[in-house]
C-alpha cells in the first residue's frame, strides 16, 4: 500500500512462473495470468484497456442513434429508409459490441508474447457506415424542409 | 498523505476516466432508453434488456474506486493487473443494450411498415 518503487518497475514485470514457456498456445483465450508470455509493460495494459471502453461506448452511441432513428415520429422520414438507417446503425453498434471483447483478449496476448498487434479490424466498415446514414439522414432532413 | 504518481502519463486515471465515462453512458443510455419505451407503450421485451444494462452500469460505477485502488497498488506494488471481471460485466451490458436496441428497431420498423 505504500510507495515503494514508484518509478523503477516500470515496464519490467518480473513474472517468473510465465516467462518459461514464451510461444506456443496463442490458443488460450481466456487467461491472462495462465497465458504464455510475460506481463507487457502496465501502461500498454492500461490502453488496451481504454481501447475496449471506447470500443464499448462507440457501440452505446450506435445504439442510441439507432434507437432515436425508429422512434422520430413517423411522419419525418420516408419509413422504409429510416428503417434501413436504424437497422444499420443497431447493426454496427451489435458488431462494435459483439467484438470488443475477443479484440481486448487478442490485443492482451499479442502483447504479452510482444507479437505485432491484430490489425484494427473494421475499422472502414464503422467508417462509412456512419457517414452513409449521416449523409441520408442529412439529404432527409434538407427533404423534409 | 496522497501517494505519488506512478507515471506522468497519468494512466490509470486516464483508465478511470474511461471506465467511468461507458458506465455512466451504459446506465444513463439504459434508463432513458428503458423509459422511453415504457412510454411509448411498445413491446416491454427490450425494455428488459435496458435495465438490466442500466444495472450494471450502475454496479460499475459503484466499482469504480475499489477498481482503481487496486491498479494503483498493482502499479507501485509491480503486480500484473487484471480486471477480467468488470470488463465481462461491461461486455455483458453494452451486448443487453445491444440487444434491447435492435429488438426495438426491428419491432418499431415492423409495426410502422405494416401499419
């Protein structure tokens, strides 16, 4: 509880019953502490961390959008293309949640065992789709004028 | 006598930041979306799901100095951090709102196609 060592563990975890077998068994998903490789350093821990919160508010926001775009009154849009746009923007925020957390698992191991980190996956697809439905609902809107 | 920091990136308050800001926005999102709903007098299914995430948001920000004392002494102590259960818990919440929101899209869209 006190400050010992604020500074100097930094970045060297001694981790002495994980750093034996290094490679081998990137097959273990769901353990950190029984996983190969050794503890990376804490602040990259702490961002990928950070990573998977944000990945996890994006698909809040998504829903959000999503569950105001079904619920203007039915008279603003044209209903089969508000529907489309609610059903993409559900649909993102799904996949965004539904990959955050096997991301999180993946990012961790490639970190522990210091292998390049899993290319950020979808990234375009939350990319265009976005700014798809933002650009209909912007056109809708001028339409509606 | 407040302990110094343990990097000048400020990390695991820039972590607490974080954690706080999705479980605010989990069980604020989930109560208005859940009160909406009830509103609104559509199918009560989702409004299931929105509480349930509003729920665990709210147990998340309960969580939220237990969670970060114990990465401060993990940081000063040299200890592996782990979390694992309070990121599941926030998987699992986010997944309800998921849920809950495209059951709501789709039940809204049916209802005003057919209509």
């Amino acid at each position: 509880m006190n400050a010992q060592g604020s500074r100097g563990t930094r970045g060297s975890h001694p981790d002495p019953a994980h750093t034996a077998h290094t490679t081998d068994a990137a097959h273990t998903v769901h353990a950190a502490h029984t996983a190969p490789g050794k503890e990376p350093d804490p602040r990259f821990t702490l961002a990928n961390e950070r990573t998977f919160l944000t990945w996890l508010s994006t698909s809040l926001a998504l829903s959000a959008g999503g569950v105001a775009m079904a619920a203007v009154p039915a008279a603003a849009f044209t209903p089969w293309l508000r529907t489309v746009m609610a059903v993409v923007l559900v649909m993102l925020a799904a996949v965004a949640a539904g990959m955050a957390y096997p991301r999180w698992r993946r990012v961790q191991r490639a970190l522990r065992t210091a292998r390049p980190l899993p290319p950020p996956a979808l990234a375009a697809v939350f990319g265009y789709g976005v700014a798809t439905v933002a650009v209909l609902a912007l056109v809708l809107i001028l339409l509606a004028l | 006598m407040p302990r110094p920091l343990w990097d000048e990136g400020l990390q695991s308050e820039r972590t607490r930041l974080a954690w706080v800001r999705t479980a605010t926005v989990l069980a604020a999102g989930g109560l208005g979306a859940a009160g909406m709903v009830l509103r609104s007098g559509a199918n009560p299914l989702p409004a299931a799901a929105f509480v349930l995430a509003t729920l665990l948001g709210g147990v998340l920000l309960a969580r939220t100095g237990v969670r970060y004392r114990r990465v401060q002494r993990a940081l000063h102590e040299g200890r592996p951090l782990d979390h694992r259960a309070d990121a599941v818990l926030a998987w699992y919440g986010v997944l309800a709102l998921a849920a809950g929101a495209a059951v709501f899209v789709v039940a809204e869209s049916a209802a005003l196609l057919t209509r």
